[in-house]
C-alpha cells in the first residue's frame, strides 16, 4: 500500500488505502447528501475489493 503519488510509473491504484478511507470516513461523517458514481476498489477481484465493502 503506497499513497497515490508514489504509484510506479506503469501500474494503476486498484482500491483505496487504509489513509483515504480514513479521510473519506471523516468528511462523510458531517454530509448529509452524497453523490457517488462506481465502486471505490476494482471489487471484481477480492484483493482490490476493500474501499467497496
């Protein structure tokens, strides 16, 4: 698990880390309306499933 900027150049960010869970679970603790389109993980494959759950 590495932050976004640290992706190597050649490879995609399949699933959220444990630090934007943490800073999505914080801003939506206060919103009262939430528009969200797709999954936050590639939840297809179970590695990449944990920001969907």
């Amino acid at each position: 698990i590495v932050p976004a900027s640290e992706i190597p150049d050649g490879w995609m960010g399949l699933d959220v880390g444990p630090d934007s869970i943490k800073s999505f679970s914080e801003v939506l603790e206060t919103t009262q309306t939430v528009i969200w389109n797709g999954p936050m993980g590639v939840f297809e494959f179970e590695k990449f499933a944990v920001g969907t759950e």
